[in-house]
C-alpha cells in the first residue's frame, strides 16, 4: 500500500475556487469508479489550508487519467502560497479510512 498526505495553503481569494475543484474530482470518481486508488481531501479550520490523502493500491496512480483531476492540478500552482508538501508514509493503524 503506497500512502501519501499532501498539504498545501491557498491565496485566499483562491481557497473556495480550490474546495470546488476538489468537489469536482470527488464527483468524477464517483461516477468513473476507478479501481486501484483511495482517496480523501480536507479542508482545514483556517479555511485556506488543504490536505489531500492518497492510498494507492499499485504503481500506477488512477487520477492522473481523470480529467477533473487534471484540471484540480493544471492551475494549482496560482492558487496555492508555495508548493505542496507530500509525505510518503507508511500505515501504523487503520480502522476503516484505508482499503486493503
């Protein structure tokens, strides 16, 4: 299993266009049912702060041939203070938000 938490901080006039980009990939999935990855995304209490866990089945990460997820991605470097920060992790408990 090949987790990854990514956060990162948005301008603030760009954090709800962000949130809604967001939105946009969750419907995507739901309705392309992509096989292979788990996914959750959060919005932080400050209200411009995201983070964004990745569990991936494989080596292939699904996302990357959803086009709401493409667009979420194309701009994001306009929308965000400095680059996203993403961890690799390894998984020490899990009840029930990880597959597998």
């Amino acid at each position: 299993m090949n987790t990854r938490i990514i956060r990162y901080t948005t301008h603030p006039e760009h954090a709800d266009e962000n949130a809604r980009l967001i939105r946009n990939v969750f419907t995507a999935l739901a309705d392309a049912k992509p096989d292979g990855v788990h996914y959750a995304a959060f919005r932080l209490d400050d209200e411009v702060s995201f983070m964004h866990v990745v569990t991936l089945d494989g080596d292939t990460n699904p996302l990357n041939d959803v086009p709401a997820f493409q667009e979420f991605q194309s701009n994001i470097m306009n929308r965000v203070v400095a680059p996203p920060v993403t961890v690799v992790t390894s998984v020490v408990g899990n009840y029930e938000l990880l597959a597998g």
